[in-house]
C-alpha cells in the first residue's frame, strides 16, 4: 500500500509538474502572517435528512499581521448541489450572514476565533427550500470571506495549495456539507482490496491495492490511507482537499483529490461487499501546485476481504 501510494505521488510529479503558484494570499500577504481562516477543530460535516436541527461546525482563528485585529468582518456564503436532480435543482451562491470582529472570541496564542455552525434548516432557509427539495446524496458548500480594514478580501479567489493543505496552513476558506441518513457503523469498514476500473490516465494511478477503512468521527464518514469519503443515500462522496505529498512553500507539487462533478460511485447501502468510488486526482484544479495540468478522473472497486 505505502509503495502505490509512494509511486502515484511520483507519477504524479512527473505527470503534472510542480512549479509554484504565487497566489496573492502567498506574496502580498506574506502568508502564514497574512490574513487567514485557520481550521482549529472540524466538527460535524454533515446534514441528517430526519434531522431539521442537525449542524455543519467548524471552529476558526482569524491570523492577521496584527493578532486579529486587522479584518473587519467576515461574509460567509451557501451553495447547493443537487447530486439526485442531475443538478436541475441547484441554486447559485447567497450571502448567509455577516460575522464582525466582536462576535469572535480570544482564544490560544491571543487570536480571535469564532465557530462557523449553521443547522440543515438554516441551509434549507437561505434557498427558500423544504424538506422535499432534498435527499441524501446532495450536498451544500459554505463560503467565507475575511473583510479587511483597507478593503481587500481574502478568500476562496486568492487561496493557493499552501494555503488549503492540512499539513501546511489548513485555510480552505470553502467547505463541503452532505446530506445523508445514517448507516450503521460496521458498514463500509474492515479491509478492502481496490483496483482501478477506469481512469482518463491509466498509467498515472496504481493499478490495485489493499487498504483498511475506519469510521470517521461522525455518521457516514469512513477513512482510510488511500481515501477518505462518506456514504450518502447511494452516493459514495469523497471528501475535498486530500492532499498527496508537496510541500508547504507556494503550494509546491501538492495533489488535491476529491470529487467528481457528476459521477458518485456505486454501492449498496445495507451491502458493503463491493462499491465503487468515483474521485479526481487535481481537485478545484491543484495539478501539483499549479493549474497546467488536466485532472484526472478515475474509478476504483474496493472489494471486502
């Protein structure tokens, strides 16, 4: 397993390049001292279809050149993806609120935090939808942007791989909420061999492997050393910004993996024997720290052993 991993890295390298990409968040901000939405604590991800008061929650820190002082406020927006209309139901980005800097507390190292916590009935608010406009499957998208004092705004148009990668600033400024119904925790658990079904570039991932699959901290979620998703409705939804090898400088030859725009595996909710997981190698664009090379589509079967 380690070895496949090992070698699609340097596939990948070699594949997609890593040349840096100078995102304004990187040079003009100095970054890590620029202006930031550092994750602190990732709480639940996920909307319960029977569950109206179920929350996405993430804890932030505002890092600013001046200890949090430095930003005026923050603007977070929603989106909604229809995964089970085929995207007929989407609805387009809407302001959810505001947050001013005297909503956030002080917290470890003297920086301002706040907690980003919004329930399945406010997401379902901000688009005027029901109950009955979703299913487990679909999946909303939340969005903030930090204000500053002199009028710039940091956020999701000038982040760069550096800036994203857990292992380096972990400042995604964007976050993916699915909506599921529980399953039971032993399902889609256990130790699973993976083979590569179909790839747009068969000679750039590993053909096959074993990997062992976990529970994640909340409902449906299920990690592993090769990947990490959560089972929703019939839909096996990758998680967003898995990071493969780089490192932190400019974003320099990090992989994103994450989803796909329109194909979500296959699987049986009560049987977890076989499925089959649909993911891109390049999420958002991250092609090994710039946007030169194509992403890569591929399928896997994982097969319980």
């Amino acid at each position: 397993m380690k070895r496949n991993i090992i070698t699609l890295t340097i596939v990948l390298f070699t594949l997609l390049g890593c040349s840096s990409d100078e995102k304004p968040i990187d040079v003009f901000l100095n970054a890590p001292k620029g202006a930031l939405l550092i994750n602190t604590e990732i709480g639940n991800d996920n909307f319960i279809m029977t569950d109206l008061e179920s929350e996405f929650s993430v804890e932030v820190r505002a890092n600013d050149q001046e200890k949090g002082n430095f930003f005026d406020f923050v603007r977070v927006y929603i989106s909604f993806k229809s995964n089970t209309s085929n995207g007929l139901n989407n609805r387009d980005e809407v302001l959810l609120r505001d947050i001013p800097r005297s909503e956030f507390y002080t917290g470890e190292f003297g920086r301002p935090r706040t907690l980003l916590n919004y329930s399945f009935q406010e997401a379902l608010d901000a688009f005027g939808l029901t109950i009955g406009d979703v299913a487990p499957g679909d999946q909303f998208y939340i969005r903030p942007d930090m204000h500053l004092k002199d009028g710039r705004i940091i956020g999701y148009a000038n982040r760069s791989p550096s800036i994203i990668a857990d292992f380096c600033e972990y400042s995604p400024f964007y976050y993916q909420i699915n909506v599921i119904n529980p399953i039971q925790d032993f399902l889609y658990t256990g130790t699973y061999n993976y083979e590569v079904i179909t790839s747009s570039s068969m000679e750039a991932v590993p053909p096959s492997g074993v990997t062992t699959i976990i529970n994640g901290d909340h409902a449906n979620q299920r990690r592993s050393n090769f990947l990490d998703f959560t089972v929703a409705g019939d839909f096996i939804l990758p998680d967003i910004y898995q990071e493969r090898g780089g490192v932190c400088r400019f974003g320099g030859g990090i992989v994103f993996w994450g989803p796909q725009e329109t194909n979500f595996g296959l699987l049986d909710p009560l049987d977890d024997s076989v499925f089959e997981a649909d993911f891109v190698i390049g999420y958002d664009g991250w092609t090994g720290g710039d946007l030169s090379g194509d992403p890569i589509t591929v399928t896997y079967r994982f097969s319980k052993q």
